[in-house]
C-alpha cells in the first residue's frame, strides 16, 4: 500500500535542520533541486532513522523502510524474553539497520549477530554503521554471501526483507524508488519470489531447533509463500499484518 507523499515544503524544511544546521545557502538551494527531481531525501541529508538509531547512507543501500520498522519491532519482543544468549542472523541485510537496531536494543539478549550481504559497498556501509551506533567489533561479524553461500553457523533468529518486487507488481514502486535506490534491493525476478524461493529452502538448515524465521513479503504473495513454507517442510508458520492491516511478514519455524 502506498505511502503519502511527503509535502516539498515539510521535505526542504527537514533538509534544512539535517543537513544545513536551519542555515540557508547555495549548497541548501542545489539540494532542493535535487529533490525536486525526485532523489529521496534520505540520500541527500546521508543518513536515516531506523528504530531510532542513525543509519548512514553513503554507499547508498535500499533506504530503512517504516514498514520493515514497524515489524521488526514487533518480531524482536520475543527477544526480551530470551534468558540463554542468541546468536541472530540478518541477511539480506543492505545498510544493516535491522540488525543494528537488534544490536542496540537487546545488548544483552544477543551474544553475536551476523550480517549478510551480497555487495560489498553494502558491507563497507554496514561496518561505518555499526561504528556509528558504538557497537563492539565483538558482537557482530559482517560476511559477503549471496544469501547462504558463505554463511556456516546456526542462529535462533534469521531476520530476512528478500527482495520481492515482481515484473507485474513494479508498478506499484514510486518513480524515485526505481530511479535512485538499488534496483537488486527491490526486484525478485518475474513472480517476484526468486529470493524468497532460495532463502526458503536453505533457511532451515541455518535454524537452530527452537529457531524462528521473521520474513518479510508483499502481501499479494501471501499465498504463494504459505505453499513455499509448505513444501521446504517448516512445521509452523503464522502470517501477520503489517502496519497497514495487510498479511506482509511472516514468522516460520522449523
């Protein structure tokens, strides 16, 4: 469901305050420009919120989404709870704000958390931002895989946003979106459940016995999903709205 677009002026002013310090200058008038045109302001200031934790945005990653926010909070309550130390998964995992932001709030729950990411841009950003966040080289490890290629541990939790655009369903992503974020973030092939397909079917043997999967989906994949959890033989699963009152995350166990 498409979010409302955010007023020009509400955008100028929060550029303004992020990046000029409320200062007016040449610098401030090429930037509205440049979002004029359409570039995400997140892109121009540098950096987002996630979780309400700063995520740095320089080797420009998918933007953190206030969808997968609202979720993720959601997901990681079952992480209060924990009593024996996690190990946690975030794959897919682009700027790194999901696990950060596990990182930053649980810092007791979890013992180490890994970070997955195919492109190495990405992985330098993920390392600046877990610096940025004050967070111990001795809790996280950053590995460049191509999904599970180079992942060799077991987690308790996987957190996953697999690309999931289809060719059909490309419609519906704003014109900047396409234009200036990471098209590998976005599309999953022609059904749009390519990387969901091959994370399904690995994902288990990542699992520790009592681990959970918290995936996210586009809605309209509900169905396809639910018979993909199906057939890679996952004993439970439950699906859950989103902040839109949509079924677009999903929590798998083995």
């Amino acid at each position: 469901m498409p979010i409302k677009q955010v007023p020009l002026s509400v955008l100028k002013r929060r550029l303004l305050k992020g990046k000029y310090g409320g200062i007016v200058s040449s610098k401030f008038n090429d930037d509205c420009k440049r979002i004029q045109k359409g570039e995400p302001i997140e892109y121009i200031v540098g950096s987002e919120k996630f979780c309400g934790y700063p995520i740095g945005l320089s080797y420009r990653p998918f933007i953190p989404s206030p969808h997968t926010e609202w979720w993720v909070k959601r997901a990681a309550k079952r992480i209060a709870k924990e009593t024996v130390p996690l190990c946690v998964l975030d794959i897919f995992s682009g700027s790194g704000c999901i696990g950060i932001a596990l990182l930053k709030t649980y810092p007791k729950q979890i013992a180490h958390l890994d970070f997955a990411e195919k492109y190495k841009d990405f992985c330098n950003q993920i390392g600046l931002n877990c610096r940025k966040n004050k967070i111990s080289s001795s809790k996280y490890t950053i590995i460049q895989s191509n999904i599970f290629k180079k992942v060799v541990k077991t987690y308790d939790y996987i957190f996953a946003v697999p690309p999931y655009v289809s060719k059909i369903n490309i419609r519906f992503v704003s014109k900047s979106a396409l234009t200036y974020q990471p098209k590998a973030a976005l599309l999953g092939g022609s059904d749009g459940l390519f990387y969901i397909r091959v994370f399904l079917k690995q994902a288990g043997k990542y699992l520790t016995k009592k681990g959970i999967i918290f995936m996210e989906y586009e809605p309209r994949q509900r169905s396809a999903v639910d018979i993909l959890i199906k057939r890679f033989g996952y004993t439970k699963h439950i699906f859950h709205k989103d902040m839109f009152g949509m079924y677009g995350w999903v929590e798998i166990h083995l």
